[in-house]
C-alpha cells in the first residue's frame, strides 16, 4: 500500500464527498485509482463523464479492492450504509467517515475489526481551503490514520484530537464558516449604512476576511499579536474593539462555541442510541 497515493473509494458522492473527489484528483490521483459510489444514476453517469473515474451505485460494489473507504453520507442514511458494507469490508481496509455526530462506537459495532477514523470537516474543503479534525477508532494504527491524513489533505488541514475532542472541533471548525459569513454580513451591512455602495461593502469585508485568515495561517505570531499590531492606541481600530469588548463578544462567541458542541455531544448520543 502507498502511502501517498493509497487508492480510494467514496461512498456518497454530494457536496462534500464530491469535493474530496476532485481534491484527489487535483493533487495527482489518477482517475483508475478512485472508486466514486453514487445511488442517483444520472448524477454517477455525470461523474464518470466529468471525473473518468469508476463509478458505481452499490458500495459493495467498489470497495473490495481500495485502501481507504470514506463514507460521505448524510447521518439518517449511516444504517443502511453500514448494513451494505458489512462483511465486505475488512480489517485491510480503512474506513474514513465524513459523516456528521455519528460516534466510532457505531461504526465499530457494524464492522468489527475495521480500522475507523471519524472526522469532521468543514465546507471550504470545496475549495481546498478545509480543515478537518481526525479521531481514530480502537483498530486505526499510526500507519491507518497516516493513510487517512493523506486522504483527507487533499482538501485542507488535518488536525488529529481524540474522539471527545471531536464535538469542539465540530463547534470551532465544523459550524465556524457559518460565523465568518454572519460576521461578513454585518461588516457589510454597517458599510452600506456608512454609505458604501452593496457590492464594494461585501467585496471590502470578503477580502478583508480572507486576507486575515491568510494572515493568521501564515503567520508564527498569535491572533492576538495580530490584533495589537493593527489596533494603534487612540486610533480608528481601538474605537472598533472598545465598543466590541464592552458589548460581551468574547462571551457571546464562547457561548455560542459551547451551545454548537452541546448540540454535537447530542447529535453523537441521538446516532449511538
């Protein structure tokens, strides 16, 4: 097995499972080394046309030969799923799950043996800007979750937590694209109260978003240092951050950070139950 080009098959092949797809084959997979397992014909017809990939309906169907099996189905249809891949996939294989609050016990009971690696990533994965945090399951070893961070990089970041870690991941990473555009929002619509033209006001805080994001990733300094460097004492920034501090933002977003990992924690008991 290679373990930089370990051959690869997706089950469901939607919004995130289909970005993965096009992630490997960016980053040099060759099209005979992926297996796409789509239930819909006339979007598997669409994928063989665009991607040359071998693509078939049943996840039996496609897995027998491949390293690594990702699961990318919705959290309703795991049963049935796991139901068609039992006793196909084996102890040879590693099963990489995309699948949202679904806990590694409940993969573990339906495929006993199977190095499993539970993850959660999050939708700039559609353009390769994804970061997903990586938990292993009783069978995964350093050389499955190596094969799994190979995967999943294709399409950002991998960060490795344990299993109760992954709620927090869901509730920073997982649900955070959600609070960049709320705050995109806002930005944008105090802009065009101050005057801004629409689109110049989104443009301005579009970029601004992602030029701190790029910032911040390429940087060795912390958010903070970031920050200080921008705020001059007694100028435009400082007045922002005043008004933001004593109007309780670090506790609004600690509070919502928390609310976000209390629902995964629920999501997670709902599925093992």
């Amino acid at each position: 097995m290679n373990l930089r080009r370990p051959t690869v098959a997706i089950v469901g092949v939607g919004a995130m499972g289909g970005a993965l797809a096009s992630g490997l084959l960016e980053a040099g997979w060759p099209p005979a080394d992926l297996t796409l397992i789509e239930a819909y014909a006339p979007r598997a017809e669409q994928l063989r046309s665009s991607t040359g990939c071998h693509t078939v309906s049943e996840p039996a169907e496609g897995i027998t030969d491949q390293d690594v099996i990702v699961l990318a189905v919705k959290p309703q249809g795991i049963t049935t799923t796991l139901e068609q891949l039992a006793g196909v996939v084996g102890r040879h294989h590693v099963v990489v799950a995309l699948v949202a609050g679904v806990p590694l016990a409940v993969y573990e009971r339906s495929l006993p043996g199977v190095p499993i690696v539970r993850t959660m990533p999050n939708t700039p994965a559609l353009v390769g800007e994804g970061v997903t945090g990586m938990a292993g399951g009783r069978h995964a070893s350093t050389r499955d979750l190596e094969l799994a961070t190979t995967v999943l990089s294709a399409v950002g970041g991998v960060e490795e937590v344990g299993e109760p870690l992954i709620d927090a991941v869901t509730a920073v990473s997982g649900s955070g694209p959600a609070y960049a555009y709320l705050l995109a929002e806002a930005m944008t619509a105090a802009g065009v109260a101050e005057g801004l033209d629409p689109e110049v006001a989104h443009h301005l805080a579009s970029q601004t978003i992602k030029g701190a994001g790029a910032m911040m990733v390429g940087s060795a300094d912390d958010p903070a240092t970031l920050r200080e460097r921008v705020t001059s004492p007694g100028g435009t920034t400082a007045a922002a951050l005043r008004v933001m501090e004593s109007g309780g933002f670090r506790e609004l977003v600690g509070e919502a950070v928390a609310a976000a990992a209390a629902r995964s924690r629920e999501l997670g008991e709902e599925a093992a139950g």
